[in-house]
C-alpha cells in the first residue's frame, strides 16, 4: 500500500550515502532489486530516475539492467502517479460482462483515456489484465481497493 506520494523524490534531500544505507539492507535478501524497487514503491509512489545509479551500485548490477527490470513490471513507474490510478480489466471474461463498454463509460466520466490522466492530474486510467474477480466482473482497482461489477458510478464514489 502507497504510503505518501511526495512531491519531489529526487529533492527529497537524502544523500547518496544515505540512499546506499536505505538500500543495503535488501541485498542479502533473495530477489533483493525487487524488494527494494517495491520499497520505493510503496515509500514514494514511484521510482525516481535519480535512484538508478544508486541502486544498480548497491546490486552490482548495470543501470540498464535495473531499468530492464522497472520497465518489465508494469507496477513500476519513473513518475509520479496522479492522485487516484484507476485500473480497468480489459482481459476476456470481464470483457465479456462489460469491459469495453465500462471503459467507453470512465473514459467519458473523467474526461480521459486510457492510459492517459486528466490535465489536474488527479485521475489516470491504466489497462490491466485479471484481477483475479473473474466471475463477478467487469473489474476495476481505484488505488488499493478492488471493485468487482464495476459501475462508473461506483468507481466515481470509491474516489471520492
Ligand atoms: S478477467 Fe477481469 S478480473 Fe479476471
């Protein structure tokens, strides 16, 4: 669970010693890049640009293979995400109770596309495939709840 988005993670003052502190203790761990990429996840919102060198010192491993990993899972993000990440099922069974109407319907409601955000950057609308409540779709996810027969209705009020 997203604890705190700041507003600015790469000024957020820590120092690189500091950073290299932060991260160390994920390295003796079995799948160590991935625990600490879920840390900064959950810790900021995201993963700044300006963690990379840090992290790919700290794991011995190349800049480019901590950006291979950040890219290879969707859930990683090198920017700030809006405030509320609605994430609409496009997979078969919800499309087959809904699915592609339900997002015609949210895309009209906040006035954007999929995998897009509106201009106030306070909604972003993200595709997803399974969230595992097949049987009771078409699904959505508003941040950390799951809404199963979703409704724009119902996705609406879970933001507000
Ligand atoms: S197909 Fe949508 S939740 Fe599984």
């Amino acid at each position: 669970m997203l604890k705190r988005v700041r507003e600015d993670q790469s000024k957020s003052g820590s120092s690189p010693s500091d950073r290299h502190s932060e991260l160390t203790r994920f390295v003796d761990r079995v799948g160590g890049l991935m625990h600490a990429l879920n840390w900064l996840k959950e810790e900021y919102g995201y993963v700044d640009a300006s963690w990379i060198p840090t992290l790919a010192d700290v794991f011995n491993i190349s800049q480019a293979e901590v950006r291979g990993v950040i890219s290879f899972y969707h859930d990683f993000k090198l920017k700030p995400p809006a405030v509320h990440t609605i994430k609409i099922c496009q997979a078969e069974a919800c499309q087959s109770l809904g699915a592609r109407q339900l997002t015609k319907d949210i895309e009209a409601k906040f006035g954007t596309n999929l995998g897009s955000r509106t201009s106030d950057n306070r909604v972003e609308l993200e595709a997803i495939y399974c969230l595992g409540l097949c049987a009771v779709g078409p699904s959505v996810q508003v941040d950390d709840r799951l809404i199963a027969r979703a409704t724009p209705d119902s996705v609406s009020l879970s933001i507000e």
